[in-house]
C-alpha cells in the first residue's frame, strides 16, 4: 500500500509539475490575444482587465492597412514549394543513405552534417551577391530556392534515421519477391513513413514560417515580404497602437498554433516511434 500511495504521489506531482509548464507557456500567448482585443482605452484599466466588448477591428487594421494580407499570402506561396520539395528531396536523399551504397557515401554524410552547423549569418552575404548575379533578388525564387537548399541536410539526416528503424524483414521480404528500389520507396516504406514525414513537414514549416533574415536580406519589395518581416516593419508603424500591434502578432503567430494542432498526433508518434522499437 505505501508504495502504490508513493507512486501516486509521484503521478500527481508529475502532473502538477506538466499543468505549471504548460500555463507558462499557454498564458504569455493568452495575454497577447486578449490585449489584440482591448481598445488604447482598455489598456489603461490594465493588462488582465477584460475589454467591455471584442475590439475585432484591430484584426482588421492589421489585416488591411498593415498589410498582413499581402505578408500572408507571400508567406503561403514560400512555404508551400519549400515545404513540398523538402519533404520529397527529404524521401529520396533519406532513402539513399538508408540503404544505398555510393562512393564518398560517409563523405557526404559528414558534409551534410557540417551544412547544419553553419548558421545563416555565415553565407548570407555570399547567398546575396550569388542571388543579384542570378537576377533574382526581389522574386519569390530568391525566398524559396535557398530556403529548399537550407531544408534538404535536416531533411536527409531526418528521414534517414527514420528508416533506419522500420522493419528489417519487410523490406528484405520486397527484395526476396525482386521489386526494383522505387516500388519498394513507393509501396512498402512510403507508407510506414506517415507520421515522420508529418513531423518533417512541421519542422520545415515552423522554420519557413519564421524565417526572418532570408527575406530581410534579399528582398526589400514590400509586396514580396514575408509575415515575420512584415511585423518588423509593421511595428516600427504602430509601435503607439499597442493592440493592432498585438492583433497583427497573433495574425502571425496564428497559422503554426492551427498546423501544429492538425498534425499533434503524427508528429509525437514520428519523434517516439524509435524509442518503442
């Protein structure tokens, strides 16, 4: 009896101790969404005063005269090929060092690797000047091309690893019955691979999403910019109007809380699925 009360109190403060993490994290983005509905005169009564009605209006301001509508959309047109390739780039790259051999195979493995470790501030200058010779600074393909070479070393490693860990016998069970390697991608590990190509499809979107200094550096069109800079510029405009301010963050923030909560269940089974085999 002392040891099972022991293990329910280990439980409960388990619980305890997860329900605190997640308040820290829920409330901050709470506090933002309420105050993106307050008026300048709700804030003065203070931050965790309810407002007398929604203010949806500043929802609106930051959607139209801060142009969130315009940043979406560039948004949307840059994730989408980013995200589609990198995932199908992920697949095949992932595939050959799965189980595949090729000279230089650790060579390029180590190579992708260090591709990893190199922040954005190192090639940035060079990715510029690489992009002006090309003629595509100010396009979407300056957004979208280096983010697809940026997306493809995390992809591989990922991808690999998870086929790595899928079951040995099925696959030599497809080569036994001689399905040349594409049928045995498309039939056999494709469909295994649901919840780590979620997961893959979740990182690359949360990074595309939020990438900041790609777009800062070789792109100064403001009908080409992108959500996260468009909030730059958009504060340095509405700094006084706290709320719109707040509403076009949330405007922001919005679209991963809702591609998280889609894919929840694919992405904990893709970075758990390992550890129960």
């Amino acid at each position: 009896m002392a040891a099972i009360s022991s293990r329910a109190a280990q439980a409960a403060t388990f619980r305890l101790v997860m329900w605190g993490f997640t308040l820290m994290t829920v409330f901050p983005f709470g506090l933002l969404l309420l105050t993106s509905l307050k008026s300048k005169q709700d804030l003065f009564r203070g931050a965790f005063v309810l407002p007398d009605r929604p203010h949806f209006e500043n929802y609106v301001s930051a959607w139209v005269d801060g142009h969130f509508g315009v940043y979406f959309w560039n948004s949307v047109i840059v994730v989408i090929p980013v995200v589609g390739i990198g995932v199908l780039l992920g697949l095949l790259t992932g595939f050959a060092f799965a189980f595949l051999s090729f000279p230089f195979k650790k060579t390029l493995f180590v190579m992708l690797t260090l591709g990893m470790m190199v922040p954005g501030e190192a090639y940035i200058i060079p990715l510029y000047y690489e992009m002006r010779w090309l003629g595509l600074l100010n396009t979407y393909a300056a957004l979208i091309l280096p983010q697809i070479a940026m997306s493809v070393p995390f992809a591989t490693l990922f991808m690999a690893s998870a086929m790595q860990q899928l079951p040995r016998d099925i696959l030599e069970a497809a080569r036994i019955d001689g399905a040349p390697r594409g049928m045995i991608l498309r039939k056999v590990i494709l469909p295994l691979m649901g919840p780590a190509i979620s997961s893959l499809g979740l990182f690359l979107f949360i990074w595309t999403w939020n990438e900041f200094l790609i777009p800062l550096v070789l792109v100064n069109d403001d009908a080409l910019r992108t959500m996260p800079l468009g909030m730059l510029f958009f504060q340095g405009r509405y700094t006084v109007n706290i709320p719109v301010l707040t509403a076009g963050a949330v405007i922001v923030i919005f679209p991963i809380i809702i591609v998280y909560l889609i894919f929840q269940r694919k992405f904990i089974e893709g970075l758990t699925a390992g550890a129960s085999k």
